[in-house]
C-alpha cells in the first residue's frame, strides 16, 4: 500500500512517516505540506491512500480532497486532524473522503483506518460518526426514505462502522457472497455510489447505534 502524508506540521510529517515505514505492507509515496502539493505528488506517484490535514495553508484538506478525487478517482482519500469541525467533516466528505480520523488516535488506529481504507471500506472515527450523524438530523431531507429492510439496514450499519464484506457475514451469519448482494443491491436501489456513500446515506437517515 503506498501512502502519501499531507500536514504542514513538520514534525507531525515525519513523525508519521517513521511510524507508518516501520508497517511491511506500507510504503511511503511522499510526503506534502498542503493540499496543492498533495495533489502535485498523486500526479506523479498515484498513491493507494492519502493521509491528509484538514487544515493548512495555501490549500486545506477540503479542496485537496475534491481535487485528488476528481482527478484520480482510485485514490483513497483519509482526513486526518484534531479539529471536530462539522463543516470541515461534511465538506470532505462530500468532496469523497473515505475516511476522516482524529489525530490522538493510537498508532495502531491510523494504521488499521489505512488498511481499511485500501481495502475499500468507508471508515468513521466513532464519536466523528456520532457528530456527523446529529448534523445529518438538523439538516431538511431532500428525499425520504426508502423501504429498507432491517437486513438491508443492518448490513449499512456496519459498512458505516468500516467493517468489510467478509466481517459483516462473520457478525450476521451470512455468506460474503450473500453480503456483496446486499451492496450491490442497495447501491442499486439507493442510487449510490460507493460504500462510503451507503455509509453516510445509513448515518443521515438512521441512528447510527441502531439495529
């Protein structure tokens, strides 16, 4: 898996380069000290993943994030910051953030939010999702529901939690096969994108300690 880091603190930049060169699986694609360098670096290198700050100078995160997704749309995008900022947490999202974390994380947290990532899950930090969730609520639906079953609801529920396919069928007993038909088929019946976007469909729309 090949990383890039976006932070315009120095030290937070290399400190995450020494903890993420000690994982075998992660290489480190370059390192960035704002959003339009980030962007100058995936041009060039195509990173799996990008860990980026959401707030820098010249270009934050935010417009980083829209860039890098608009223009490579393989590359995974996970917001990385000590600011639980609501506008800052929909704007990236919106822009297609897969996932959005907090700096005082553990090192093994960021590390499994990366690989998570990669592996095409849609990861929320909890007490993000939490707050992105009592945003959701405030904000006027533009349509509304539709029919869900409480599989279709449960199988959302953990794909918001950041789980894969093949440990949602451990948590629900059913075959991987049968969960990638349930995405698939919601995806469908949604008119959603992704994974991640079945993820904040699922958090608008729904307690997301519910089922």
């Amino acid at each position: 898996m090949k990383v890039l880091i976006a932070d315009d603190d120095a030290l937070i930049r290399e400190s995450l380069k020494l903890l993420l060169e000690m994982e075998e699986d992660i290489q480190i694609s370059g390192v960035a000290s704002n959003g339009q360098e980030a962007f100058d670096i995936c041009r060039k290198e195509m990173p799996d993943v990008v860990l980026m700050d959401i707030r820098m100078p010249i270009m934050d995160g935010v417009l980083g994030t829209k860039l890098i997704k608009n223009s490579f749309k393989d590359v995974k995008v996970v917001i990385l910051t000590t600011f639980k900022d609501d506008e800052y947490i929909r704007e990236a999202i919106k822009n297609g953030a897969e996932g959005y974390i907090l700096k005082n994380q553990s090192s093994d947290s960021i590390v499994d939010c990366l690989r998570a990532v990669y592996k095409g899950n849609a990861v929320f930090q909890k007490d993000i999702a939490s707050a992105l969730a009592s945003m959701m609520e405030k904000e006027k639906r533009s349509k509304p529901h539709a029919d869900l079953t409480e599989r279709e609801r449960s199988v959302m529920r953990l794909i918001s939690e950041g789980l894969s396919n093949k440990e949602i069928s451990a948590k629900l007993y059913l075959s991987e096969g049968t969960v990638r038909n349930y995405v698939t088929a919601l995806l469908e019946k949604l008119e959603l994108r992704d994974r991640t976007q079945l993820a904040i469909y699922y958090l608008k729309n729904y307690d997301w300690r519910d089922v």
